[in-house]
C-alpha cells in the first residue's frame, strides 16, 4: 500500500496560473431523469486553499461534491482528483485516492452504531496498523482538536446535538490526516460562536496539515474569514469564481443579491480586504 | 525510507534524540515502538533535546508521538526541548500540545463474565415482563384513539386506512393464496399416503377440512402476515421515531397513535379475516385437487363429504380468530416500532424481536383459543 501512495505528489502546474491543481471538473453533466442539475460544470481547486461553494438551496451543490467523490454518476465530462482521473482507475487506485480525503456529510452521517470513539477509529483501523493506544490516543486528540471533549468518547451518535455530530463527523474527515476535505454545510446548524470556532479550526488546519478544502456553505462569515476563493453556481454552472472582492464587486444580480442582500448587513468592500 | 526514526546518543546526563524520515502515519508503529524504548530506556534522564532538523515530513500521528514522547519524559522530570522544527509543524505541535483527555481514557464499562451473563438473564426476564406491559400500554393507547376516533369520525384517516389495507391486505393476496395451496397440497397427500394403509381414505378429507378450516388457515396467514406486515410496520414506524417525525407529529397536536398506528391495526383486524378466508378456500382447493389426482376422489365425493365432516361452527371457530391475532400482530409491532432508539442495530434489533413475539403470541393464543372451544364445546 505505501507505494501506492505517494503523499506529496507534485501534480503538474496547471496552465492556469501555474497552481497545483488538486481537483479539475471539467465539462461536468449531472442529471436525475428529465431535470439536469448540473450543465457542463467547471471547477478548479487549487492545493492548499480552502474554496468556499455557494449557490441556491437546491443548486445542486451537494450533488457537484457526491459527483466529485463518485457517489453520483455523470453523464459527460470528466473529473480528477490529485492528478487522477477517476474513471479510468483501478480499484486499488481508487482505494488510494479515497485514503488521501475525508468527507464530512450534510448530515454528518456517523455510524449510529458505534460510538463517537469507534466512529473516530472506524477508518484509520482499514487502512494502518497502529496499537490500541495510539489509536484511542489518537481518537481523543482529534476530538479535542474539533473542539470537543474526551467525555463524549463513549457516547452514541443517537445521544449527541447537532453540532457535536457535525465536529464528531470532522474529526471523522480527519481522521486519516486526509490532503482534501469535503465539507457539505459544516456550519449549519451551529451558533454563531460554535460556527466561528468552527472556521478558525478549518483556517488552523488549513495551516497546519496542508489542507485543501472544498467547502459548500451558505455562511457569509465563512466565506468572509476561511475561504481564500469562492465558487458560484447559478442554473446549473459555475458562473463566478475568485476572492471575495470580486464577488463583491460582481454586477451579476444573484450575487448581487447574495452578498449585499440583508443578511451580509454591514459587511462592506473594505471588510472583505482585511481577512 | 530509512528504517531508524529516531537516533539517540547520550552524553552524561544529556540526552540527544535525533529524528529523521518521514513521521506519518505509515510509519506509525514503528515510530511508536522506538519512541517507547528510547523511553524506557532512558528513565533517568535529566535533559533531553530532541532534534527534528531531519525529519522531512510530519503529520498528526508522527506530532502526536513526539507529543507522547515529550509529555512522558517530562513526566519522568526531565526537561525536554524540541528543536529545528518547521514553522507550519510547530503550529500542529501546538495544537496537539492543548490536548488534555488522551493520558486518562477510560475504558468503557467492561463487564465480568459471570456477572455479565447473569446480570443479562436477569435484564431478559424482566424485558419480558416490560413487553407485556407496553402490550397492554399501546392497547389501552388505541382503545382510547378509537373511542376518540368514534366521537369525531371526521378525523379519521380513511386514506390511510385504504393505503394499509392495500398493503397488508390486496397485495398479500397472491402469496397467500400460493402458500396455503401448497399446504393444502401436502396436508391431503400425506393424509393419503398413510390413510390409504389401513383404507380410510376417504377420512382425509375430514382432516384436511377442519384442519384447514379451524387451524392452519389462520395459523399460516397470521404468520405470513406477522412476517411481512409486522416488520414493516416496526421498521416504518422505527425509522420515522428515529429521524425525530413522530416527534415532530406529537408537536403539531396530533396523537401519533391515532395518526399512525390506529389506521395500521384496523387494516390488520380488517385484512386477516379476509385473507384466512381466502387462504382457506384456496388450501380446501388445493387438498381437493390432490385428492382427486393423487387419491383417485372425485370432487363431488370430495365436496358432500366435506359437507358431513364439517360445520359453519368449524369455519367460524377460525374465522373467529383472525382479528384478534390481527390484533396482536399489529400491537406487538407498533410497540416494537416505537421503541427503536437511535441506532440502525437498533431498527433491526425491533424488527427482528417484532416478527418473533408476534408469531409466538400468535400460538400461544391459538393454543388459548384451543382450551377455550374445547371447554363450551365446540
Ligand atoms: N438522488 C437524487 N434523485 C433525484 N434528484 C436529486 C437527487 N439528489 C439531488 N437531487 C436534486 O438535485 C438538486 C440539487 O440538490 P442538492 O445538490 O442537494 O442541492 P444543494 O445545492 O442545496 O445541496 C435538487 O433539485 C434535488 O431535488
Ligand atoms: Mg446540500
């Protein structure tokens, strides 16, 4: 197994820029029957940023980041992953990939189960050989990392709130100290203080572990202070992407809306510059 | 990659532990055993310096065994001091450094064998007791959400009712019809087969029409019915309380057990009736036929015989039956539905023990039903 992954791989510089991009979305179609979700979707995603993703509630978000990760199939396009094309990879190869992200679902999706410990263990017990100490050693440290703490190691999913399930379901993500993480809404269902802890975790790890992060979010906070760029679908494609500046000055009406409507209140221009 | 992670040598008092390749998580188990020898190895130290000037690539589990190895030394009295870490790691390091809880896990609740297995005997025993209980709990619950119904029959929710009668009952009709033929089939042919020894073939059909008739129409049904009815009312009414929609129904101010499980039982006391009796019809047909094919009877001695053999009191006794294992069969269910708790185990814990309790309850009455005919008579 260690062969086959090489944790650093220099991926070669995309044309764009010269950034090492560790996901490319090209031509994406994603649909359910009649109704295309997703119509020819391009997305970049450079190492080490964290890319926030907005769009409506039903833009189909969710479904560009299950189609990233190979849960919902496309129609066309192609899409890869650390320089990896997933359609054309043995399963040994995906395995591979799959052991270098770590997701965390809308929902959370833990193990109900097991307990948040088991659930912390579940992944690192498949893929390395580590002692039991180091393991619920391991299992503690990434609780207290998200934020938690050790007490609710023996608790079931069933027994926690909202928000310990969306850190628990981090810590989860995290577990293999994963180079991508997928986050689908981190921050909802948190308050605002939880939410912000939440956004200066995800900026530390950034930092610290090298992260790329590709997250979906409706939090104009998050975009605000974590994201470095920001993605925006709108009708089935990808219509703006860059730094908060430029969303802010965008003409587009659904941006326009987005970010100076009522709920970005006193956020101006001049917040944006100063991260 | 080099196979030593960790170099030492020592100078007096002074210890110099040197680390080199890459600490991540493939390495784990090897850092983590040359990590714990140095430290027992070097008990008695009093300065330690750690130099991570070699190491090319750290990750958590790697920061996290340096962490340890820190955390033990200065445990020991020592003083150990990290040098030539990359600004990013020291970063990571620090993180790490904050946590509290990973020295004093405490292991879940182990439990003594012998005390275990007791204590669990005990716990059964009186689960039983406590499932008879919610029995007579959710039976009282849907006795006083029929009588509200019947006061107010405008809220009743036909719709639903017709929705569950289609399901337990319509769609049931093929493979029950399918089953209990076959019964009928093999009822009549071993009855023939070991009649015909001593020449009273023509008793068969005696047999196979109280049998059938008092019996095993009901028996067969109401089991097929607790295996496909019962556990889907269990899982559907489990997986709506785990995802907090009963809940959600009990704040709006509607009684779950009048929304819910009312409209279920009634289709059940509605729907097993009418399935015992045409799974009765079609085990009668089904021994008849093997009668006449295999035991050379003839339909219209099959028929007046059967007319002798049996009585509208025999058809009634099992007719009789029905609702109340119906009953049964739909309480244990909702009962066993309402208590999944979060878990998907759980889900099918329940289920599992609803199609169990219900088919045992299903002949222990049968077995009551037996004592209570034989003692009027009938
Ligand atoms: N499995 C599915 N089958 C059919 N339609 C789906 C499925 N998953 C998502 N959709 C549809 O795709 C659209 C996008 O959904 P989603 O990505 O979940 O939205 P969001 O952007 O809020 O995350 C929605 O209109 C939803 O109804
Ligand atoms: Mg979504």
């Amino acid at each position: 197994m260690a062969d086959s992954l090489p944790p650093d791989t220099p991926a070669k510089p995309n044309g764009a820029g010269g950034k090492d991009v560790v996901i490319a979305v090209r031509d994406v179609v994603v649909g359910f029957g009649e109704k295309i979700v997703l119509d020819h979707v391009d997305l970049d995603v450079h190492r080490g940023e964290v890319l926030g993703f907005v769009g409506g509630s039903g833009a189909g978000k969710s479904v560009l980041m299950r189609t990233i990760i190979g849960l919902v199939p496309k129609r066309e396009g192609s899409i890869k992953v650390l320089g990896v094309d997933m359609d054309e990879v043995t399963d040994l190869e995906r395995q591979a990939v799959e052991r270098r992200w770590g997701i965390l679902f809308q929902h959370g999706a833990l193990f109900s189960s097991l307990t948040v410990m088991e659930n912390l263990q579940f992944p690192v017990r498949e893929y390395l050989d580590l002692s039991p100490r180091l393991l619920d050693e391991l299992a503690i440290a990434k609780l207290e990392m998200v934020g938690l703490d050790a007490t609710a190691c023996h608790k079931f999913p069933s027994e926690l709130s909202g928000g310990m399930i969306k850190r628990v379901a981090l810590a989860r993500a995290l577990a293999l100290d994963p180079e991508i993480v997928f986050l689908d809404e981190p921050t909802s269902g948190l308050d605002p203080i939880g939410a912000g802890a939440f956004d200066t975790l995800i900026a530390t790890l950034q930092r610290t572990l090298g992260l790329t992060v590709f997250m979906v979010t409706h939090d104009l906070d998050s975009l605000h202070t974590v994201c470095n760029r920001i993605a925006v679908l709108f009708e089935g494609k990808v219509i703006e992407t860059g730094p908060m500046k430029q969303m802010l000055a965008s003409r587009h009406p659904w941006l326009r809306s987005y970010f100076h409507g009522v709920r970005s209140g006193h956020r101006t221009d001049a917040d944006a510059e100063a991260p | 990659m080099s196979d030593i992670l960790l170099e030492e040598t020592s100078e007096g008092e002074r210890l110099k532990l040197v680390g080199a390749g890459a600490w991540v998580a493939l390495n784990a188990r090897r850092l983590e055993s040359q990590i714990d020898s140095a430290r027992l190895r070097h008990r008695g130290a009093g300065q330690v310096d750690i130099d991570m000037t070699g190491v090319e690539r750290l990750d958590t589990f790697g920061a996290w065994l340096l962490e340890r190895l820190v955390r033990s030394f200065s445990a020991g009295g020592a003083t150990p001091n990290v040098t030539g870490l990359k600004e990013d790691y020291r970063l990571l390091m620090d993180e790490l450094g904050a946590v509290k809880g990973a020295e004093k896990i405490v292991p879940r609740t182990g439990t003594q064998s012998l005390t275990y297995a007791l204590s669990s005997i005990g716990e059964n025993v009186a689960s039983v007791g406590n499932s008879f209980g919610s029995i007579a709990n959710m039976l009282g619950a849907v006795i006083v959400a029929l009588l509200r119904v019947l006061t107010r029959p405008r809220s009743f929710r036909f719709t639903s009712l017709v929705h569950q009668l289609d399901n337990v009952a319509w769609r049931a009709v093929p493979i029950v019809l399918l089953i209990t033929f076959l019964i009928g089939c093999i009822i009549a042919q071993q009855g023939l087969f070991h009649f015909r020894r001593f020449g009273a073939d023509v008793f068969v059909v005696d047999m196979v029409g109280i049998l059938v008739l008092r019996e095993l129409g009901v028996l067969i049904v109401c089991i097929m019915v607790a295996g496909r009815t019962g556990s889907a009312y269990t899982a559907e009414l489990g997986s709506m309380k785990m995802r907090e929609e009963i809940d959600a129904l009990r704040t709006m101010g509607f009684d779950p057990t009048e929304v819910l499980i009312l409209p279920r039982i009634l289709a059940l006391i509605i729907g097993v009736p009418i399935l015992t009796f045409l799974g009765s019809m079609s085990a009668l047909y089904g021994g008849g036929l093997v009668c006449w094919l295999y035991g050379g009877i003839d339909p219209e001695i099959f028929l007046s015989r059967l007319k002798e053999s049996i009585s509208l009191n025999t058809f009634q006794v099992g007719m009789i039956k029905a609702p109340f294992m119906a009953l049964v069969i739909g309480i244990v269910a909702s009962v066993e539905g309402m208590a999944v708790k979060g878990s998907a185990e759980s889900l099918g814990r329940q289920t599992t023990a609803s199609v169990v309790e219900s088919i045992f309850l299903v002949i222990v009455m049968d077995g009551i039903f037996a004592i209570f005919f034989a003692s009027i008579g009938k």
